[in-house]
C-alpha cells in the first residue's frame, strides 16, 4: 500500500513539474515580448529625440548661414554704395 501511495505521489509530482514548466514557459514568452516592445519603444524614443536634436542645430545652421549670407549681402551693398557715393 505504501508503494502504491508513494508511487502515485511522485507521478503527480512529475505532472505538476510538467505543467509548471508549460505555465512558466508561457509567461516567459509574455515577458520577452513586453521586453521587446519596451526596449523598442524606448530606442525609438531615443531616436526621435536625437533626430529632433539634430533636426534643430541644422535649423539653427541654416539661420546662422542666412544671417551671415544677409550680413555679406549688405556689406556688400554698402561698399558698392560708398564706392559710388563720392562720383554722384
């Protein structure tokens, strides 16, 4: 009697290890997805924030470059206008 209880106890505990397996394998699956998207999320986050970044130094190198290109542009005009002044 007593093999036949103990022999039964360690075949429930081999299918609840079988079954514990099956559970934590699925939970695991779940896990590296909500990992996945929360890596991917935050990297895509990263990037559009340096892209802003970046996007913003080359707007404000355009405006220095056309603020310098203006600045030329008058200087130039007034030279050509000093120049012409005395022979009026």
């Amino acid at each position: 009697m007593l093999s036949t209880s103990y022999s039964q106890v360690v075949w429930l505990l081999i299918q609840e290890k079988e079954r514990t397996f099956q559970y934590l394998q699925q939970v695991l699956d779940k896990l590296l997805e909500i990992v996945k998207w929360k890596l991917m999320g935050e990297t895509a986050q990263v990037l559009i924030e340096k892209e802003k970044t970046e996007h913003r130094d080359t707007a404000t190198y355009q405006d220095f470059l056309s603020k310098y290109a203006d600045m030329r542009r008058e200087e130039a005009i007034s030279v050509s206008l000093s120049k012409q002044w005395p022979m009026q």
